[in-house]
C-alpha cells in the first residue's frame, strides 16, 4: 500500500499481539490528512479541499486577520491578528505562532477604539494624565465633544439628535479596566473559536470579565518562567 495517514486498523497488531496480514487495499474514507498548522503570516494562503460527500473544506495555511467579536458591546470587527500568546494544549504552537480554536491571539484595537470614539464619544486607551481629569473628560463629554468641532469646521460637526444620542449612552456605560488597559497598549487579547484548517478563517472574541483575568494571569506567569 502506497504510504499516507491512514485512519484504520487494519495495519495495527491483533488483540493477541500477532501481525495482520493485509487483507485489502486502503479506503479512500480511512484517510487522513495532516494538520494544516496555520502560521501568522501576511502572505494570506487559504487551500481548498475537496472532502468526502463532494463537499469542500478550506485549508488556511497563513492568516492574518479575522473577524473578532466584543461580546458585551456587541459589535464586531475586522482586525488583524498581531500575535499568539498562549495556546492551553500547546506551547509550541504559541512559538510557532499557529493560529487554532482556543488559541488566546492579540489582536488589533483600532477598529474597536474607533468604533467606541463613534458610539460613545470617548477616546479609549488615552494615557491618563490623572484619574480626576478623565472623570471629569467623562462628564463633561458632550460639552467638550461640541466645542473643538465649533472650533474647527473640517471635523465633522455633530448633530444635535448624535450628541443627544450619544448622551443617552453614557449612563450605561461601563468599560472593565483590564480592558482600557490593553486599548492603551493597542492590542486586545481575544480567544479564536473558529478553526481555520476547516474553515480557513480566523475569527474570534474578544476576552472579557473572569476569562480575561484567568488567560492574563496564565501569561504572566508563563512569562515569570521565562524571566526565571
């Protein structure tokens, strides 16, 4: 039999730890196919893959970007992916930087930090001159959003029904300060759950709440090791 990953035991020892004659050929269907290790690369490779029932799958062998989701905005984002941090089963798919489900990836903030500027009128991740002062940035919003636009006509000048609008959103509003943190540093640490070798892309979430403090807490010691 010609040589390849194979799924059956045909070409496994007996129960009794006799050798097994081979009885028939390999079956298309016993087949296997080796992983596709997608790398963090710019040169985007995606393959297609013709599986059984004539039915395709797309093999990404390199990825950079990928649609990442911030669950507690709901709001979603194509962003590139910058770096793989940590990887449960594996540390060496996280030197290798191979993009898995489950891999914990940085991703870009921008399109996030964006989005927030339009949607609350807040300028996320500012290095923080002191706390008061960005209290204050915070209430006094609006007020401090109009005045620039007066000042300058190039910017876009908003509407009395946006700023209204925009009024409105901040009393919900709470943003997790491990979060802020990282939009300072422009990159989010985000969890992908999709698998690119099946479906050749690398989409994600953005990690919140008690997951972001246990994979932070994961990194940091990781790199306590690596100091050591």
């Amino acid at each position: 039999a010609t040589m390849g990953i194979s799924r059956d035991s045909i070409h496994k020892r007996r129960a009794t730890g006799g050798k097994q004659k081979q009885w028939r050929k390999k079956r298309k269907y016993e087949m296997g196919r080796q992983p596709a290790n997608t790398k963090l690369s710019s040169n985007k490779t995606v393959r297609r893959i013709r599986v059984r029932g004539g039915n395709v799958k797309w093999r990404a062998l390199r990825l950079d970007t990928g649609n990442y989701s911030w669950g507690s905005e709901a709001v979603t984002r194509k962003t590139r992916v910058l770096d793989v941090v940590y990887n449960a089963s594996n540390n060496e798919l996280v030197r290798t930087k191979t993009l898995v489900k489950s891999a914990i990836v940085q991703v870009d903030a921008a399109p996030f930090k964006q989005w927030y500027l339009q949607h609350y009128g807040v300028e996320v991740g500012r290095k923080k001159k002191n706390a008061s002062a960005a209290a204050v940035k915070k209430d006094g919003e609006e007020g401090g959003e109009a005045a620039p636009a007066a000042a300058a006509p190039e910017e876009t000048k908003k509407s009395n029904h946006v700023l209204r609008k925009i009024e409105s959103r901040q009393e919900g509003r709470s943003l997790d300060s491990h979060i802020e943190d990282q939009f300072a540093s422009g990159r989010l640490l985000a969890c992908i759950s999709s698998r690119p070798g099946q479906c050749g892309r690398a989409d994600g979430y953005i990690l919140e709440g008690k997951e972001l403090e246990f994979y932070q807490k994961k990194i940091q010691k990781k790199k306590g090791k690596g100091a050591a």
